[in-house]
C-alpha cells in the first residue's frame, strides 16, 4: 500500500530479460535502505526487491505487467518515481495507492500554466466512470487531483515542487504513463454494477 507521495526518483541501470519475465536494475537514494521482499513503486508499478546492496535494486516484472503497464518502454538510463510502502500510524499524505496499474494513458498536451504546468492524458474511455473532477487518481504513483474531465480524457495541474521532484519535467507528448484510478471509486463502480443485476 502507498501514498502517492514521491521519495524520489531513480535511473535504470540494467534491463535483463528472462524468457517472458523482465529484470530491473534501479540505482537510488533508497536502495540502501530497502530489504528483500519489500515492495516499491516504481512509476506507481508496486514490484517486489529481490536484490539490493548500497547502491542499487532489482526487481522483476511478469508479463502481465509488462503488457498492462508502459515498462515495456524502459530504457536503461530512464528516470522512474519511487516509492516504499507506507508506514501504518503515518500521515496518509496522498491517497490510497495500491501500485496496481489500472491502464496506461497517453500524455496529450503540457501548457505551461504561469507557474505550474497542466498535463492532459488521453485513455481508454471505458474508465470514464472512474475519473471525476477534483477525484483522486495516481499518474505514473504520483498521487494527483483530476481537473477537467471529458471523454476518455482528463487533466492534471503540477506544481513546480512535485515537477522538480518526479520525473514529470521528463514527460514529453506522446509518451505513455502509468495510471491507477482511486480503489474508493472503483469499489463503488463495482457495487453500483452488483444492484443493477438484482
């Protein structure tokens, strides 16, 4: 379980395949301080340690993953958010983030907003019912507030903390993102589609 906070970033280091699975290599401020069988988001992708020393971890991701999410775009060298799970007794800063990718979108446009930019993303409209204004949604495991929502589109405002501080100022239009729709929202969708059976 995460926050949609942002630790920091990382680079990846090593990209080594194996048959259908995919190893990652991530050099961090935070590998030193993760354990074996830990789970981190990276880019909002919750994924287990399976190595670590001082410098670095790795990670392994499934082909699931790999088809569901854009990690099938890493490249070694690429930055990527990062974050540990949360600590029960803390402040719930963000919201709750799962690091179960929903869908991947696409970055439509950035304008620059006098100070802050506005992100918009393109996605599959069947998740319309999951996007609401001011609602709670994770790009890429930053947890973030949807303004403007249309069909099969939404926004996003950064500001100029959480643009330094994650790989936000990397994303270029056209790239794909990783996006988790609130665990509340869809729970509810869930319900409402159960009473409408009865």
């Amino acid at each position: 379980m995460f926050t949609g906070i942002i630790e920091c970033t990382g680079v990846i280091s090593r990209i080594q395949k194996d048959e259908s699975n995919v190893h990652f290599t991530i050099e961090s401020p935070i590998s030193k301080d993760v354990k074996i069988d830990q789970s981190v988001a990276h880019d909002g992708v919750c994924l287990t340690v399976v190595e670590c020393d001082n410098r670095s971890h790795r990670v392994t991701a499934i082909q699931e993953t790999m088809d569901k999410t854009n990690l099938g775009e890493w490249q070694e060298g690429d930055i990527i958010n990062l974050e540990r799970c949360m600590v029960m007794g803390g402040r719930l800063d963000g919201h709750i983030v799962q690091g179960h990718v929903d869908t991947a979108a696409i970055c439509e446009s950035i304008k620059d907003a006098d100070g802050s930019w506005v992100y918009t993303f393109k996605y599959s409209d069947e998740f319309d019912g999951l996007v609401i204004s001011k609602g709670s949604i994770a790009i890429n495991g930053t947890s973030l507030t949807v303004v403007n929502p249309k069909k099969g589109r939404f926004s996003v405002a950064i500001i100029p903390y959480t643009y330094e501080h994650t790989k936000f100022k990397q994303l270029k239009v056209g790239q794909r993102v990783n996006v988790e729709f609130d665990i509340l929202g869809k729970y509810i969708l869930k319900n409402l589609h159960l009473q409408q059976k009865k």
